[in-house]
C-alpha cells in the first residue's frame, strides 16, 4: 500500500510538471504566488514611475552618444538626431528625412553634425543650425593629384574641424568619399580623388581603426572638444554604438584588436540593474512538430514578465513581454541599461534602456496589416520626475 502511494505520489508530481512545462497552464508561476500590487505594472510606454524616477521614451535610437562637456545627450532619429540634456529634457529632435545625403547617415563618426547634400546640420548648440557649403571642391574629380594634396594640406592645417565619411560611396564610378573642413566658422567639403583607399573604416587590418572616428591616414580626423562618447551595458558588456549589424561589446573588442574604441579603458561598474521578479505564460510561441523533440515536450512560451529596476536609492516595477525557450532556466528579455562611466554620473541622474526583444510580425487576418508579435520595443530614458 505504502508502495502505491508513493508510486501515485510520483505520477501525479510527473503530471503536474508536464502540464507545468507543456501546456499554457500555470502552475508554479500562478497569480496566487504573485503578489497582488503586480497586477498595476504598467508596460514602459505608459510612463513608469518611482518617488524619485520616471520611465519615458528617449525619442530616438542608437547609438546613445555622451557630449561630456555640455553635459548633453544624442541619439540617432531616423537621418537626424535628437539632442537631451542632463535632467532628460529633449532640446533638439530632427530626423531630416527631406534631405538628401551625400554623407553617410548611420552617425559611424561620434558627433554631434549630421552633413547632408549642401550644407551641415550643427545640433551642438541649444538650437538646431543649418550651414550651406561655402565652397565644394573636387565636385567632379577635377584636381590632378597634386593640385589635390596641396588644397587638402593647406584646408587640414587651417581647419579647426575635420570630419571624414567613408560608410557610402558619393559616387560609385568615380569612388570619391567626402571630407568636411570647418575653417573660421565656415564649412568646405572637398570630395577625395577617385579610388583612395587611405580611410580606416575600410576592413583595413594594416593600421588600428578608432571606433567613431574615420581618419585619413597620417591625417586623423579633428574633433576638438566635439567628440562624443559611448555609454555601456556593463552587465552584459555592450557598448551604446549603432546596433544594426555588428553589436560591439567587449568580446568583439577582444576578437577584432585592430579595432579600437577609446571607452574601452574606462570603469563602468554599477550595482544598478534590471531583473524579473516573476513571469507567467501567455501564448505558445512554438510548439514544434509531434516528433520534433525537445520541442513537442517543452515547447516555447510568450511570457508576461514583471521587472524591477533597483536604480540608485530606488526601485521601479513594470512588465513587457519575455520569451522562454525550451529547457532554458531563465526567460530572455532582451532589455539592456546603458549608463555613463563612474567618473561621469555625478553630472546627470539620466540613464537608458533598451527593451530589443524582437520575435518577428505577424498578420491580423481581420485587417491584413502586420504588427510586431512584440511591442513597445525601442530606446526609454530613466529621469528625475518631474515636480
């Protein structure tokens, strides 16, 4: 009898561990366990807030760039920028669409001028300024090679700026690249003489290439105190650059040692941090086919996860959706909090996260449009609230 029980005992734990792990039921994640103040989580578009924080849209994408100076923000907005300040306030947002670009447009240099088809976009002051070309130059491949060095020489040396673009070719007959001289508040852009290959930036594994910096070589680009900085995931050791594509973080660093990014060497620990503190199933994501093990017994899920970011002095709670896959022992999120270096934070109570998690689209029968299966994804800002 004793045997019996014990045999039952072990099926119906064997049951309730399949339903658990198989089926939408929940069981070892039901609301019971939860406490009831998790039911008024508010998803990251609806405005988080703490006593002293609030969760917001940053407008914009990456990269999140650091002006360290100005105590300013940038990040990408579609062709343009938009601009931050230190108590989160948006100064400047422009995305440009309406211009044509003959520079590259994916911000591969750290700072704060997006240069379009016949003049620069200046967004490093408190208002957005535009500034035509006073002269372009080698518009059509027109200098000999010495007429070339000598004009270049003498706009390097007098320029108290210099910016190069090497990330979309101007012309691909010509393979011409643009360079940018701001010489006594003016702006000149000289075209490179077809075929030159002297940019880093171009899979070069004979010289060091600085991570948003082109240079030409001998002649590295000039910044002056216009150079804006990347902030970091140190968690997960991913830095805040152009996320489409190549994410650099600090194994990329360590693989490719020809590629050099300046903020590498500098300390961002935290004891800040985003967790889940409980998630329940919602939706089967996949299933797999009846023969297709392990998927068939433990298939993936769509969870709804609630979060608690410990920032600083406090904690806020929201939910988002997270998936578990298979056997995996933790949900994946795909949520990322990007932060100053040490030395900095005392300037700015400002912080981002990046909630990426991105699971496809799907097509409402009903309408025929296609939406994301996950939804308000994007770049949110922690900031002071506002009185």
């Amino acid at each position: 009898m004793r045997k019996t029980i014990i045999m039952l005992a072990i099926l119906i734990i064997f049951v309730l561990l399949c339903i658990d792990k198989c089926s939408l039921t929940n069981l070892s994640t039901a609301d019971i366990f939860r406490p009831k103040e998790y039911q008024n989580f508010k998803g990251l578009q609806d405005t988080v807030q703490s006593d002293n924080y609030e969760i917001v849209s940053a407008n914009g994408g990456f990269p999140i760039l650091y002006d360290s100076i100005q105590n300013e923000f940038y990040l990408a907005n579609n062709k343009g920028l938009t601009k931050i300040d230190a108590k989160g306030n948006i100064m400047i947002s422009a995305d440009l669409s309406k211009e044509k670009y003959t520079s590259v447009f994916d911000f591969a240099n750290f700072a704060p001028y997006v240069f379009a088809e016949n003049g620069v976009y200046d967004f490093s002051g408190n208002e957005l300024k535009y500034f035509t070309f006073s002269k372009t130059l080698n518009g059509k491949n027109e200098m000999s090679n010495a007429d070339f060095k000598t004009i270049f020489e003498k706009l390097y040396g007098d320029a108290q700026l210099v910016i190069y673009e090497t990330g979309r070719n101007i012309d691909s007959e010509r393979n011409c690249f643009p360079m940018y001289f701001k010489v006594n508040n003016e702006w000149i852009l000289l075209f490179s003489q077809k075929d030159e290959h002297r940019f880093t930036h171009q899979l070069s594994l004979e010289q060091n290439d600085i991570i948003g910096q082109i240079d030409f070589e001998n002649f590295p680009a000039k910044f002056s105190d216009k150079r804006l900085m990347v902030l970091k995931d140190n968690k997960n050791g991913i830095y805040s650059t152009k996320q489409d594509g190549q994410i650099i973080n600090d194994e990329y660093l360590k693989t490719y040692y020809t590629q050099i990014l300046k903020e590498q060497k500098l300390d961002y620990q935290t004891t800040n941090e985003v967790k889940i503190v409980s998630h329940k199933k919602e939706s089967y994501h996949y299933t797999g086919d009846y023969w297709d093990l392990p998927d068939w017994i433990n298939p993936t899920f769509l969870n709804t996860a609630y979060y608690q970011l410990a920032y600083n002095t406090d904690k806020l709670y929201f939910k988002e959706k997270a998936i578990k896959y298979y056997l995996n022992a933790k949900c994946r999120n795909d949520l990322y909090l990007y932060e100053l270096p040490i030395n900095l934070r005392k300037n700015t109570k400002v912080v981002f996260i990046n909630y990426g998690l991105d699971l496809g689209s799907k097509m409402d029968c009903n309408t025929g449009t296609i939406e994301p299966i996950i939804k308000n994804t994007g770049i949110y800002m922690i900031r002071p609230k506002k009185n």
